[in-house]
C-alpha cells in the first residue's frame, strides 16, 4: 500500500476577503488526501470570529472532514512555526496574493519566511476556488538530487488523490553543461550533440527513478520526461506558467549556511513569481 505522505495538514487563517475561498479549496484538499485538517487563528477568539469561521465550515462540501480550530496569540510566524511542529503537520497550506494590477502573484513576507523555516512540506494557492477546478496536469522536477524521487513520488501521489491525468518530470540542465561556444557548423554539431547526450543521461536517470515507484501510483498516470536548458528554478517555472500546468512540485532547498544568504536558491525564483500553484516538498526522512 502506498505511503500517505500528508496526514495532517495546517491552514493559518486570517479574516481576509479571501477567507471563505480559502476555507473550501483546502477542505477539499484535506478530503482528497485523506488528511486531518488543522484550521490555526493567530489571534484572539471572539464571538463574531467564530461564528464567522463556523459559518463558513457549514459550507464546505465534504461533512465528514476531520477538523480542528485552533486560536493561539503571539507573533503570527513562530506560532505557526510551533503550531506545525506540536500537530506532527505533514503540510503546510499558504495563500499567495496577486500583486496589484499585474497578473503575477508573491509570497508575502510571512508567508516566505514560514516557507524556508518550516519543517514540513508547503502548498503555496494562487488560485483557490469556491467550486472545484479539477487539476490536469502536474509538473515536477527532476533534478539529479537525494530528495527527487521524494518529490517525484509525491507528485504521483497527488496526481492520483487529484485525479490528475499528466504529470511532467523537468530535468533542468545548466547551459554551462554544453560547455561548447558555438562558431561554425562544426561547433554547432559539437554543441548539438553534447545537448543530446546530456538529454539521455538525465532521460536514464529519471527512468530509473520512476523504475521504483510502486506500480499502484503510474499506472493511472501519463508520465513524460522533459529536459529544458536555462537557469535552475527560473526555467521550470517558466515552463510551469506556459504549459498552463496546475500545480509545480520541487524540492524543499538545503540549507547550506551563509552561502544561503549570498546566493539565491532555485525555489527563490519560483517564490518571486509564482507560476501557478506550488508543493515545495521537504523529504522528513
């Protein structure tokens, strides 16, 4: 039987326009997979606050939801940060806004520091629905990493409780890889040919990934391997935004210190401007 990687999942509530839209995408979330569902208020519980909230589980469309309601006070990233860990919560669920007049959207400042702190995995919603919007197509990356079968596996796990029928591996290759400086024809050859071996070594690589994954999780499932030449993080996201993909699944990045600090990692440029719904999936193991 296939692991169920998101047992509990935790949504952080404000009193925003936002809320109830938020409340029905991620109780169905929760219903899909099968999880518990933590709603945590960072702020004080009065009368009208609860009657709101309750007014608005009322609504969601799964009655059988396990829920709870928590109402802690204090600063808003610690006590999610502690909320997270003290729930055991496999997921973490963020909402994303638009920036103003643009068709982009950003992780807020919260919202991005709770993502790199966190222990957990994390759902960045962009587009949350009142109605459900089935998801289609999955993208997901394949760098070559410890914690990419983690995430590909995941990915196939929310492609299958989604009921998703495509799921994308992105290889994404370092055009200092091809490490040919095109000139002539000749060079050009060069160039093409090194394209196309660093291609079937990346192609081998992920087919040997999705070689160990439990037949229960791809049979269902379109698979397709894409290698893309560019920068890491900004190409898959790219990719993400113009093949309409609705979700983008990477791996959680590995702290490395004060390097963090200096150099960008690959999920910063996803997180500058968000292509679509994002699962950053940070392997617990």
């Amino acid at each position: 039987m296939v692991q169920q990687p998101f047992k509990t999942m935790l949504f952080g509530f404000a009193f925003s326009p936002t809320l109830e839209i938020n409340i029905m995408e991620t109780s169905r979330l929760a219903h899909f997979f099968n999880s518990k569902l933590v709603l945590l208020h960072v702020g004080e519980k009065t009368a009208d606050k609860a009657h709101r909230i309750n007014g608005i589980l009322d609504k969601i469309e799964h009655k059988d939801l396990d829920f709870e309601i928590h109402w802690e006070t204090g600063d808003p990233v610690e006590t999610i940060l502690k909320a997270s860990q003290s729930n055991d919560v496999d997921l973490l669920v963020l909402g994303a806004m638009q920036r103003e007049n643009v068709f982009t959207f950003y992780v807020g400042s919260i919202a991005r520091k709770l993502t790199r702190q966190v222990k957990c995995s994390v759902l960045l919603l962009i587009k949350p629905a009142q109605v459900r919007v089935p998801c289609q197509h999955i993208v997901v990356n394949g760098l070559d990493d410890p914690d990419t079968p983690t995430a590909i596996r995941c990915a196939l796990y929310t492609a299958n409780a989604l009921g998703a029928k495509r799921v994308t591996i992105v290889e994404e290759i370092r055009q200092q890889e091809v490490q040919v400086t095109v000139e002539d024809d000749k060079s050009l050859r060069q160039a093409t040919l090194r394209k196309e071996r660093l291609k079937a070594r990346e192609e081998s690589r992920v087919q040997h990934i999705l070689e160990a994954m439990p037949e229960e999780l791809t049979s269902k499932v379109s698979i397709k391997s894409q290698s893309i030449f560019g920068k890491r993080g900004y190409s898959i996201g790219h990719y993400a935004e113009v093949i309409r993909a609705d979700l983008l699944v990477m791996n959680a990045p590995r702290k490395s210190g004060v390097l963090d600090r200096i150099f960008p990692h690959d999920i910063e440029y996803i997180l500058s401007d968000l292509p679509t719904d994002v699962l950053i999936i940070r392997n617990s193991s």
